[in-house]
C-alpha cells in the first residue's frame, strides 16, 4: 500500500501543532519551512484537516492552524482518512468475471477470496492506524528522539507560534 506524501506532511504537521503553547497558532507558511514543503502544497493539506477538524484555522494577521482538540484525541487513522479519504486501498473490480470465458453470474456466488484477504488486511491496518494517538507520536520522539532534533523542533516552534488573545477559543 502507498500513501500519499500528504499523509506524511500532515502528520509531521499536526505533531508540530501540539507542541504549541495555550491556545497559540502556527502559520501555514512557518510549518511549510520547518518540513521544506512547498506552501502551496501544505495548504491543501492543512486545509483537508481543517476540513475533517482535525486542525482550526484561525483567520487574521496573527492567525494560523492549531489542533482543533487534544492530541490524545486525534489519531493516526483521523489523519490518514482525512487526506486520502475513507475508501479501502484496494477495490476489487471483480475482474475474474471478465476475460474470454465468459460465466453466468451465478458461478461467482462466492465473495472473491481476493477481496476478503484484501479487505481483513485494511481492517488491521486500520485497527493500528486507531490505536495510535498523535499524543503517543510526540511523547515517543520527545522520549527517544536525538536531543539536538528535538531543541530545533522547540526552537523553531518557539520561533514561530503565534499566541492568541485569551477569548480565542481552544480545542476541545
């Protein structure tokens, strides 16, 4: 299975954002730096998980994305979902009905083997996906991550969160 690189920016994306004090942002332009993304990219991503509430844009000059709710809320999964959609990777086009030997459909009564094994692949997939919080994703890199990668990740967070006043709202 291939996933797109926006599964990837996403996630890199959100983890960043929950590193975020109080109720503060980081703008799309700051997190498109920090990965060496093009913006314009990123945005279309930041804009799915906006989309499945995953992040909260916040309008204004001093706006930018956060998490739209805790970290230990959001999973692999949501993520995933959010930017390559809800349908199984693999769809059966139950092709064994097609070719030169052309049977009555009563012949294929029996769901395609292939499909099944297919489809119990995607469910574990998924099941994993679910059991991952993006809460266990930061804790694990701050645990075990290189102390230099992580100071630069604080730093450039430092660097670019934008606080907002107190009557902005915060995720739920």
């Amino acid at each position: 299975m291939k996933l797109g690189e926006g599964v990837e920016a996403s996630i890199h994306c959100a983890a960043t954002l929950a590193s975020l004090a109080g109720n503060s942002t980081m703008p799309a332009a700051a997190l498109a730096e920090s990965f060496g993304l093009s913006p314009s990219y990123l945005l279309k991503q930041l804009n799915m998980l906006a989309a499945a509430r995953i992040l909260e844009s916040v309008p204004g000059p001093a706006g930018g994305y956060r998490l739209a709710r805790e970290a230990e809320r959001i999973t692999l999964l949501d993520i995933v979902l959010a930017i390559e959609g809800r349908e199984p990777a693999f769809r059966c086009g139950e092709i064994r009905r097609n070719g030169p030997a052309k049977l009555d459909a009563s012949a294929y009564v029996k769901p395609c083997g292939i499909n099944a094994a297919m489809l119990r692949a995607e469910r574990a997939y998924r099941a994993a996906l679910a059991e991952t919080r993006l809460s266990d994703i930061v804790a694990e890199y701050q645990a075990e991550g290189d102390p230099r990668s992580i100071a630069a990740s604080c730093a450039f967070v430092e660097r670019h969160q934008r606080p907002q006043k107190s009557g902005s709202t915060k995720r739920s």
